[in-house]
C-alpha cells in the first residue's frame, strides 16, 4: 500500500506491532520526518545476508531518491529492484527515568518498504543530483554548479517507490512506575538535536561572504535553541 | 572474522567495496564509533524481506546489547539467531562543494555482521540493562533502581556478538574537481553535531538540583562547543 491514502492500510509488512499508541501511520506524518532528515540506513538481502547501508537521501513527492558510485557492488544489487526498507530516525531526547526500564529516549523514526530502480534518463538523474544536494540545505543546488554528462555517467541514482511506510514517536516526558515517585532519584527529559557549528570555508575563500544558503541554515539552528 | 584482530580480514561480506581511502577495520575504531553513539539500525530478513529496525544499544566488550518488549515479534526473529546486519551512523557536518557532485557529508559509521541470542539469565538480563542505561548517559544506572523480576521477564535482552565489523570515516575539506576552483561558488564545511539543551525535570522535581550524569553530560557538550 501508498502512504498516498490518508491511513495506509495494516498488512503484515509494516504494522507496527508493539506500543501502538507510538505508531502514525499517516503521509504527512511520514514525510515530516523524512524531510527532516538526510540520512537513511537501507537494508536488504543479498543471498540470505542483510546488509544496512548509510546513504543520504532525498524524498520526491512518493519516493525516496538515494545515490552512488556506479561501479558500487551493493548499489549494483538494490538497482536489480530487490525487495528493500530503509529506517529514518531523529533523536530527540533522553528520558531518565527513576527506574532502569523505564529509560527511553525521544524520538520519530519511519521505516519505509519499496523496491528500488536505476534512473537512467540524462536528466531525471541531474535533476535527483540537484534534490539532493538541497536536501543538505535548502537552496543550495543553485549555488553550485550542476552535474555535467562525465560526472552524471559516474553516479547511480536509485529511486525507490514507497509502498509501504509507518512511523513511531515518542514525545512528553518520563512515563515512571507510580511505585516509584517516592524514590529519592531525579527524572527528567535532556532534549537533543542535531546542530551546526562555525563555517570552515575553503582556504581561499576566508574573506568571502556566508552564501544565504548557509546563512538562513544558521540562522534557523539559532532561532529553535 | 572477528574485530579482536588488530585489522579485519577482508572478506566478500564486509569488505568496503567503494573510496577504500575512507575505509577503517582497526577494532579500536570500531569501538570508537560505537561508542559514540547509541541509536542502531538494525537489518535482518524475515521470508526474503528485509527489515529495518531502530533500536538503543550498548558495547559490551565484543558484543552488542540490544533490548525490546517480550511480545515484539520482530525480537523474536532476530533472537533466533537469524543474520543481522547493524549500522551506527554519526554525521559531522555537511561538505559543500563548488559542484553538485562533489557535495558530501563528514561522517564515522560501522556496520556490524553478527546474530543475535536471547539472553536467559537473570542476572546476566539486569547487567545489560544497567549497561544499557549508561550508554544513554555513563553514571545513570547508580542514579537510578534496578530492574526487578518482572521488568525483567518484560524484557527481552538480546546479546549479538561482532563477527564481522568495518567502518567507514570522512572528515577534512572539500574535496572540488580542479577545473571548479574558480567558480564564483562558496565552497566548506558546516560542522554539525548532536547538542543537548536545558533540562526539564518531572513536574515534582521542578527544584531538584540536577543529578551528576546530567550536569557531566551538560559540561562535555559545552566544552566541545
């Protein structure tokens, strides 16, 4: 089934089976937490092996782009449309309980089903390039230069339909035991995110403006601390 | 082969097929890499499909701990030694190039060839969660119980031992194609990493000094900023 439907129906594939209270399955939701992230683990087998990949990705209206070298071995195997599932997650805290299990941390995850292909037409696969880099920041495809046909023959793009896909969140705070309220221990939530640092420009480059690109990325990391 | 060795044999399954230049299999490394982190994909196959799991962890020695509800079917899967394949990704910033096809990301990842078991024993189920407790924070576990006998048989505790690991790094500069050097493009890197914020304690605990775990994780973060 499509994440296109409003609730993607639950068949044995992608049903979230424990701590259903954590479970979205709606196409907004799952495209939120996608487009939050650039990074995906993909599995699939290959002769009876799993194998976990880290890729950056990109999400195109109903599908998940992702690239590679062409002479990859593994790109090779998920190009052959082998069956397919990719995990997204964002850590958004630590919860610290005042027992031991009932530690949890924070978070939004999406795992996704589908089958991938080679993009092979010229231009489908420049304009994946150009997605992708704007999935690092926004806007910054325009600033660089775009992929020329000797860069473009090097480079496996894969586009990946999503049929399947739920999400998990957990948000709020500490979930104790009531038992527990009266032990002398501390609990709470320690938020995390993921933030950006000074620019180091290139060498030559020192002296140059931050190009606006680069600018609203910092200046949205500084508006949500 | 296992990571005990001081380098990795290069076998078909964890061989780094691609920019061997970023390719480490120095334990240490490993070790490094994971402990670094605490959030794993984890890839196994169920009937020819693949599954993609986010799931806490902990380095023991020369095994993984990984925990989850009794009832989840998926842990049963995996508990029954079936391959795995484990995947622990750190971003480090975001490498912006003066083309689209030199953009990249700094980054450390492992991934972590192994099967898991179930562990049975008491005391060895209440370790490893103690264990797993100070992966989020070191020190949590003494701020905080123990599980008892019937969060233990709650609990399934799997123990996955590293067979095969490799890792892979980038870090440093940009890496343009000669010819893009004099594009009028800004080109460097945006470090990023994972930050903590302020704390926020249970409502009842609203003026409770904060436990040491907490304020050493707060002081690390802040002077690695």
């Amino acid at each position: 089934m499509d994440v296109q439907s409003e609730t993607v129906p639950r068949d044995a594939r992608h049903r979230v089976e424990r701590t259903r209270a954590r479970a979205r399955y709606d196409r907004d939701t799952v495209h939120a937490i996608l487009d939050a992230g650039m990074l995906a683990h993909v599995a699939f087998s290959v002769g009876g092996q799993p194998f976990v990949i880290p890729m950056l990705y990109a999400r195109d209206g109903k599908t998940i782009v992702l690239h590679g070298s062409i002479a990859s071995r593994l790109m090779d195997e998920l190009a052959d449309g082998v069956p397919a599932c990719i995990g997204v997650t964002h850590l958004d805290g630590l919860v610290l309980a005042r027992s031991h299990f009932d530690h949890s941390v924070n978070y939004r995850s999406v795992v996704v089903f589908g089958r991938a292909r080679a993009v092979l037409d010229a231009d489908e696969k420049a304009s994946a390039l150009s997605r992708f880099v704007d999935a690092l920041i926004p806007g910054r495809a325009a600033e660089s230069r775009a992929a020329d046909r000797t860069e473009l023959a090097a480079t496996q793009v894969l586009r990946l339909a999503i049929e399947d896909a739920s999400a998990k969140i957990r948000s709020g705070g500490v979930k104790d035991n009531p038992a527990d309220l009266a032990l002398p221990y501390w609990a709470g939530v320690v938020p995390m995110r993921t933030r950006y640092a000074m620019p180091q420009p290139e060498a030559d480059l020192a002296d140059a403006a931050l190009p606006a690109s680069v600018r609203r990325l910092l200046a949205a990391d500084e508006a949500a601390a």
